[in-house]
C-alpha cells in the first residue's frame, strides 16, 4: 500500500511551568528503580485504531506536548550516572512523532491480525533508541486514525502506559488531567532498614552470573496470532474451572484471566508436544499496586510488577482437571504478596552497591520458552474505553511480540466482546493451537 510520509517531529513539554496549585518537584537523574531493572529491556509496540470522526494531528500533538509535562520520564533520555548506573535523565528532550497519510479508508484494513503486515503503522526504533516513547499518527482518507506506540519498558508498565493515554485524551477533549500521576519511586521503593531479603531473587527476577545465555532465534521464526475467546465461550469455560474441594461452604471461583490461561496453557502444551515428564511454567505478571501494604496509587508512573511462577509436570497440565490447573495458577500468584514485593525492595537496596548491572530474567528478542509460558494480563488497564473525543477504540492490538510463548490478554473491541488472547508461537506449532483452541475437551 501506498503510504505518505509527512514528516517527523519532536514534541516536547511546553517550557512554561506547571501550575503553583500542583508543583512537581522530581530530581532531574532519577535512578532506575529494582523494579525498572526486571522488566523487559525493549520497547512495546501497540496500535490503537479510531474511527472518524477524530480530532486533527495538530490538536493531538498540542495535547501531546501539554501531557508530558505530568510524564515527564518519557520526554527524557537514558543516562548513566557517575558509577557507571542507568538513570532516567529528566530533559525534556521530547518524544518523535511520525505522521503519515494512508489514501484509504480504516474500515478496509481492519480487522488487525498478525496475517497482515502492520508494521508501516508502527513509529521505527532503529536509529532513534534513544526516545523513550516514540509516536505514529497514521491518517486514514476517511478521517479515521490509527495511533502507533513503542514504549520503552523500563521506564513504565502497561498500567502507567493506560494513565498516560486517559490523560492524553482528556487534555484533547478539553479536560482536565485527573487524577495526576504519582512519581514517588523513592518513596514507593523505600527498603526496610535494616533490609531484610527472604527470598531468592538473584536467580528468580535476575540472572546468576554462570547462567548459560538463552540462542536467540530469528525474529521470521516466530509467529504471531490472536485469538478470540466469546463470552459465551468464557462463562462455558468458568463452569468448568471450579473447585468443589476449596471448602464445604461452596465452590472456588477464579478470575476470568485464571481461567483463560489454565486452558491456554493445557492447549499450548498439547500443540507444543511437550513430552510427559517435562516441567513446564509460566511467568505470571503481578501487579503490585494493590498488593503492597499500604497500597500504592494506581495513579503510580514507573514499573511495579513482579511475577508468579506456577509450575507443573506436562502430564498434570494435560491430563489434570481445568480447576487442578487454575489453582496452581491462584496459588503461585497469591504467595506473591506485600511480603514478597518488600524482600525484592529491599534486595535491590543490599545489590545498590554492586559494580555490575543485574541481568534481568526477562525474556530477550528472539528467545524460545518452549516448554513455558510467559503470560501478561492487560483486561483491568481500560485501553478499549479510550476515548480522544470520538469514542473508544475500535481496534486494540500489542504488534510483533519478540518471543515465542508470550501470551498477552486483553479485552476485545470485536462487537461480541470476550477477551483476545495474542500470542507467540514456533509457526509448527500454531496450526495444531488453533485447532484444539476452542475445545474444551
């Protein structure tokens, strides 16, 4: 397809100062945080797509650079300070926006799957790492608009990335932001004294040192799909997924993510072939805003998940009941709790000292977790009720996922609902999945 480039731009924050009534008064090296050194090392790409009508480039831009004075992380840079430690430098450099023209209209191109190439809609990170959010506007000739997002990880998770585009939409619509962003890392991050590590995280969020490196594979080696699960499906599903032993007063009831990903796991595992007596997890994110005590704002910009680790033979996976299944899930994931988020505080404040960067266990590009999983949820952010003015999204969509056995959960902007499932799998392996998929046999 033919596409017009319109040019790049840098926007930054205005240089006038925020409101005396709310001062933001944040260092200008902030430090990453233990829980910036554990997430992916790598930008996520997301594309979010609008029907007409939709306000102008020049309206979202203006509103783009007004927004990055509450998240300033992202008009900076990365940096080192003087131990040689990766900091956010607070610059306002600015983010690079892309601006391209597509003599189409939306509605022909959508719906967005990984069998068509969208990788022209995405803002380019070669040659520009050096941003920390990178933006496309992709102007459709029916007014329509897809936006293109590539966030670095380790400046925020996918909970402040949904702050950062509700802010971003209601300063187009004309409203105030709110409620504001809350920056305290140091405060959020502050170890116990003495600090107290009562678990073992130089090998479970990090990586030892004689740890053999993961071979990448060729990023061509691994396919992309998604998958829609109806409500219809889900609530089938949940009947299934209930454990009548939990107690005597009534059954178990597992979250609808729980319960998507014991049948993802036991469809995976089935496609993969994985032989009987292997072991097979799945690094569940967890997101720690509520789990710590007290709780931390949800309004929190930065990163604050940590990850749950059930793990089982394939034989349990597969032959096991769907609710023996969630409940390895539940239970991994509930034992990571206040307890668990402050031990990990306070371990990044005993390793502060140390002259090597930790090497996080974070999957790299291109790695193969056969026979795991890697499963983050994405159905409590609230991208799908975005709305710039023009209503929310009719399409929702996290592009090239970089490794195989990523799951990522999301809810569906389809007209019936239901949750998508977009995933990574090695290409022989996604005819298979997507057979047995929707069997809940």
């Amino acid at each position: 397809m033919a596409i017009g480039l319109y040019k790049n731009t840098t926007i930054k924050p205005p240089p006038s100062s925020r409101p005396n009534s709310d001062p933001l008064s944040l260092p200008t090296l902030v430090p990453l945080t233990i829980f910036d050194k554990a997430a992916f090392d790598l930008h996520v790409a997301v594309l979010y797509a609008f029907r007409p009508p939709m306000p102008s480039n020049e309206v979202m831009k203006e509103a783009l650079s007004k927004v990055l004075e509450y998240f300033p992380h992202l008009a900076g840079r990365f940096t080192t300070d003087g131990n040689g430690k990766t900091c956010i430098v607070l610059n306002s450099a600015g983010v690079r926006v892309t601006e391209t023209y597509l003599p189409t209209t939306l509605s022909e191109q959508l719906p967005f799957e990984p069998s068509k190439e969208v990788n022209h809609l995405l803002p380019p990170v070669e040659g520009v790492e050096e941003y920390l959010l990178l933006i496309q506007l992709n102007r459709y000739a029916c007014g329509g608009l897809v936006i293109g997002q590539a966030a670095h990880h380790r400046v925020s998770d996918g909970q402040s990335m949904s702050a950062f585009f509700d802010a971003w939409a209601k300063l187009v619509r004309g409203l105030n932001v709110d409620p504001l962003p809350y920056h305290d890392r140091l405060g959020i991050t502050a170890p116990r004294n003495p600090p107290i590590v009562e678990f073992d995280h130089h090998s479970i969020e990090f990586k030892k040192t004689d740890d053999v490196p993961d071979t990448p594979v060729p990023l061509s080696s691994i396919e992309n799909l998604s998958i829609n699960f109806s409500n219809e499906f889900i609530n089938k599903l949940r009947a299934k997924v209930v454990d009548k032993n939990e107690n005597q007063t009534g059954c178990h009831r597992y979250t609808t993510f729980e319960c998507l990903l014991a049948h993802v796991w036991k469809k995976a595992t089935r496609a993969r072939e994985s032989h009987y007596d292997e072991w097979t997890q799945v690094r569940v994110a967890v997101n720690g805003r509520a789990r710590m005590k007290p709780p931390v704002p949800m309004e929190f910009f930065g990163n604050l998940v940590l990850w749950a680790y059930p793990k089982l033979m394939v034989r349990e996976v597969l032959h096991e009941s769907y609710a023996y299944v969630a409940k390895a899930i539940h239970d991994a994931v509930t034992k990571v709790d206040h307890r668990y988020f402050q031990s990990f505080i306070d371990f990044g404040k005993v390793t502060s000292g140390e002259e090597k960067e930790l090497d996080a266990t974070a999957p790299e590009i291109g790695n193969t977790l056969c026979p795991n999983l890697e499963a983050d949820s994405w159905m409590r952010f609230q991208f799908h009720e975005l709305d710039f003015g023009g209503g929310g999204p009719c399409a929702f969509y996290p592009s090239n996922l970089p490794v195989e056995g990523l799951f990522i959960f999301l809810p569906s902007c389809q007209e019936g609902g239901g949750v998508d499932v977009v995933m990574s799998l090695l290409p022989r392996h996604v005819l298979q999945f997507k057979k047995i998929s929707h069997s809940l046999e």
